[in-house]
C-alpha cells in the first residue's frame, strides 16, 4: 500500500501519472507534460509537491556537536538563518542520505532527508551520539513541504506573504526566514499559516522552499496556484530529475549511495581546509585516508537519446572503465556548433532550438577530464558523451533578488 | 495515462499487440504509434527512425521512440521495404503525442505480403485486448 502525501487528490485531478517513489505515490507528470514542465521552472515557474521528503528537528544543548559528529559538512559558520547541504556517512564513508542541515537558533537544527529516511537517519544520530544534550525528534507527519522554483517565485511569494514580505528583498542562495511549528513565525501566508520560506531548491533555478504545517498545505498549494495564475505550473518528479541533473545535483541512493563519497562534484560538502585537509573529525573522516579509484562526473551528450542506468556501461576507448548512475534529457538545452546554450542563455544564436540533450552522472575507476569523449552503451545502442564540469548553463538559482 | 473511456482508437486502423497502429493504402501501409502507446509513455522527444530503402520485417523492431521517462522500440506490423520516414518527427517529436494517427505516422512499406495484415487486430478485439493490460512500463 503506497503512502500518499496531502495533495494527492490535487494529483489525481490535474491528471497526474502517478508512480511508486520511495514507497509513496508521486505524480511523475500531469497533463501538462513533462517536457513543458521542466521549461515552465526556467522560463516562469513551476509548483512542486515534495511532500514525501522527511524531516528531523534536533534540539539541545548538544546538537550542534552532534551535527558536527555526523554530517560531513563543517557547521561552525553557519549562520541561524542559514542552511547547507551535507552528506551523511557512515563508519565506512558511505552515504547514508543527504540532507540539507538549517540553523534555527537556540540549539536548534532541522534536517530535512529524503523519502522513507527519517527514521533511519533518526536511528543513525541516535546510535553515535555520545553527548548529554541532544533530542532527535521525526517530525515528518506534523508538517509538508511544496517546492516553488523558477524566476517568477519570487513575485508570487511576495503577493502571498501575510508576514514577513520584506525578508524575502535580498534573501540569499541558502538563506531561509520563519519556522513551521512556530505561531508567532517571523514568515507567515494568508490566515496566519507558519511557514518556513527557505530559498532553496533541486532544480537549479531560483527558488523557494516552504515548509508548513501538514494540515495547510492544500490551502498553500491553491493559494500559489491562484496567485501565480498562467506564470505557475504544477511539476512532477520527471521534471524534477530531469531539472537536478541539468543543475548538476545528485539524487540520494542513485548518484552517491553506499560506495565512498570521495571525488564527486559535491565535495564541497566535506570539510576540507584551503591546505586541503579537514577542518574536523566526522563519522566516516578515517576512510578518507586510504585511496580510492571512484570517480563521479556529469557528461552530456549530443542529442536527446539515453541508456538504461544501471544496466549501462561507461566505455573509454572501447574499453569498460565505469558505471552511469544518472541518465536524463535536460529538454531547455541544446548546442550549435558543439556549445551547449539555453533556453536561458541571453547569448544563444538565432538557429538554436532545444531539443534536449542527454545529461547526467557516470562513475568511473580513473580520473577523467572535462571534454573528454566517453561512450555509453547499453543492450540497445551506443551514445557518444563528453565528460563535463557543468550542464545546464544560465541557472538562476543564485540570482540578486 | 488516459483511461479507457479517453483512448481515441479508430475503426479504419488495425492494431499490434506492441501498439501500433496500420493503415493500409493499396500494397502500402503506413504505421505509427497508437493513443494507447503515447498516452502510456508520455512526452515523446525524440524519434530513431528507419533509412528508407531499409527492410522491415513483421514483429521485429525497426527504431525506437525516447519518451522523458524511457526508451521503447518500435515494431513493424508488416514486412516490406521502407518507401518513406516522416521526416518532420526529427524536428517535431511531439507530433507523435499531439497526432498519433495524421501528422504523427512514423514509416511507410511497401508490404511484401499484404496478408500480414489479416493477422492484426481490428479495433474492436484492440481495444477488448488493452483492457487486459496493466499500464506499460
């Protein structure tokens, strides 16, 4: 029996094509179609209902020495106010689940974790806390969190705010007002709704995430969709993936998973000094010691066609040399004469069309470099790919607001 | 997907188990992708399409259709040589989607053996058959 989120009737009307995701059922599409959901987050907006998603709210004393403990990411200038993503390891520098770590004040934290993870990371800080005074509390049914990304979230969220209009003017990339479970929330949506109004997100662009009380989020959801009228597009989890993996983020369990975190477009999520070494001790920071031959990138391709994940091979020179974790069509890109442009791109020329391009992330057994050509080949066909630093060009997601 | 009471199947085609759709015009028959097929895979955006001047042979794949979701092949619902490729699909994938039956037809044989066609399903026992079936993956 598949667990479903509070809008899920909202699914079901907007004919969404519903999927087991983690164990819950999720709109891949609605009717609109992926292909123009995905242009609807670059060019206006597009809602999502992320509604799976758990969430750990830690307090006490000694949680930020918890954190510390057990995320990979060094918190001691993370500002209240602010969040960071991290990776969660376990003794042997495997990924538990990733996470993004918010710092509310007054010894206290939220951690919000992917679908289905909320007791086992839960269990996992709990097993390793050696320190006095700490809570981890699952607070996943008392709340929901919707997605609006795009560059037309910003005004929308204007209209709506009841409280706190003004914090969004200047909020920056990883920086978020209010909290859910507080009445008094310095951000608030119309009929006093709490909200944590985080300028976050997983596709790229700019963006908002806001976290409320479950039993509002129906309301918040029609009240985005009102304001936002033809600039605001309801989006499934195609788009969703298909947005990450142009922005060049993983997917937990897919992109990084029970193999080592190490030589991964997200290491900056290790602690790492400018000498290089880390800034502190963290669950799994021993396994850094020993070598490792895994490497991850993101490579784009030169047309639409994908392979099979998992069931596909990473060629170099005809020889096997890895695995594909990822493998999309980031449908706002294409190239002319070999460059990738946008649909965003102020500079792309007249014959540029997006037709979409094959993207995503390969694992490898040695270091590669941008611009080197791999193939990718499952039982079906071969495709030609070039190993990259970034896919998707133009993203908005750290634009001044 | 659509449900039932949507599908748009019509009566002057016939039907593959494999979903798709044939329409006979003297010893030719033109072949495409069914409202079943299209509404189960979603947003066509790319089409891998035949030469003409190829082969194709009953059952068997001649090119495939990349969805956002997945890769499907397509099937020949008879066998004969590939007289034409609708060539707007490179540029138009959704046409597939959005005309399945008119501006949507993928290839056109010349049958080689236009009996084939006795052996595939009239719209009635199509659409009794897909009520049989889970939604595809």
């Amino acid at each position: 029996m598949l667990r479903k989120t509070a809008l899920n009737a909202i699914h079901i009307e907007l004919g969404g094509e519903l999927t087991d995701f983690g164990g819950w059922e999720m709109p891949l599409w609605y009717s609109t179609g992926s292909v123009r959901e995905h242009l609807a987050v670059i060019e206006k907006s597009g809602l999502f209902d992320i509604g799976h998603m758990d969430l750990l709210r830690l307090k006490g004393k000694d949680t930020f020495n918890l954190i510390q403990l057990c995320l990979t990411r060094n918190i001691s200038n993370l500002k209240i106010g602010a969040c960071a993503y991290s990776v969660i390891l376990n003794e042997q520098g495997h990924v538990v689940d990733d996470t993004i770590v918010y710092n509310l004040g007054k010894d206290e934290y939220i951690l919000i974790v992917n679908a289905a993870m909320g007791p086992v990371v839960r269990q996992h800080l709990i097993q390793r806390n050696t320190f006095q005074n700490v809570t981890v509390m699952d607070e996943s049914g008392r709340f929901s969190k919707i997605d609006l990304q795009g560059p037309a979230s910003t005004v929308i969220m204007k209209k709506l705010l009841e409280r706190g209009r003004g914090t969004i003017e200047g909020l920056r990339y990883f920086q978020f007002r209010g909290d859910y479970a507080d009445p008094a929330s310095e951000t608030a949506l119309a009929g006093n709704i709490p909200i944590l109004l985080s300028r976050t997100g997983y596709t790229g662009e700019v963006g908002f995430e806001i976290v409320m009380p479950y039993d509002k989020v129906q309301d918040v959801w029609n009240m985005i969709i009102d304001a936002g009228g033809s600039d605001v597009t309801p989006c499934g989890l195609a788009a969703r993936d298909s947005l990450r993996t142009g922005a060049v983020l993983p997917l937990s369990h897919q992109d990084i998973g029970s193999w080592p975190f190490i030589n991964t477009p997200w290491d900056f999520a290790l602690p790492r000094g400018e000498d290089g070494k880390f800034t502190k001790d963290f669950i799994g920071s021993k396994t850094y010691d020993a070598p490792s031959s895994l490497y991850t990138y993101p490579f784009c391709g030169f047309d639409p066609r994908k392979v099979e994940v998992c069931k596909a091979s990473l060629l170099l020179d005809g020889a096997s040399i890895g695995t594909v974790s990822t493998c999309a069509i980031d449908m706002a890109i294409g190239r002319v004469d070999g460059r990738v442009y946008s649909v965003a791109s102020p500079d792309r020329p007249a014959s540029f069309k997006a037709r979409g391009l094959v993207c995503g992330f390969v694992r490898a057994d040695r270091p590669l470099k941008p611009g080197q050509k791999v193939t990718l080949k499952d039982s079906r066909r071969s495709i030609e790919a070039e190993i990259v630093s970034d896919i998707r060009p133009n993203r908005t997601a750290r634009v001044k607001i | 997907m659509k449900s039932l009471e949507e599908l748009d199947i019509r009566g002057d085609l016939v039907y593959t188990q494999t979903h798709e759709w044939t329409r006979r015009t003297g010893d030719t028959a033109q072949v495409g992708v069914d409202d079943y097929a299209q509404s189960a895979l979603g947003d066509i955006v790319y089409v891998e399409l035949p030469s003409v001047g190829a082969t194709v042979n009953a059952g068997a794949a001649f090119g495939s259709l990349e969805s956002t979701k997945a890769v499907s092949d397509l099937y020949s619902s008879v066998t004969g040589k590939v007289v034409a490729v609708n060539e707007t699909l490179s540029d138009s994938p959704e046409l597939v989607n959005t005309s399945p039956y008119e501006d949507g037809w993928v290839i056109e044989v010349e049958m080689a053996n236009p009996k084939e066609l006795d052996a595939l399903m009239k719209s009635d026992d199509y659409l009794s058959f897909v009520k049989t079936l889970a939604p595809i993956e």
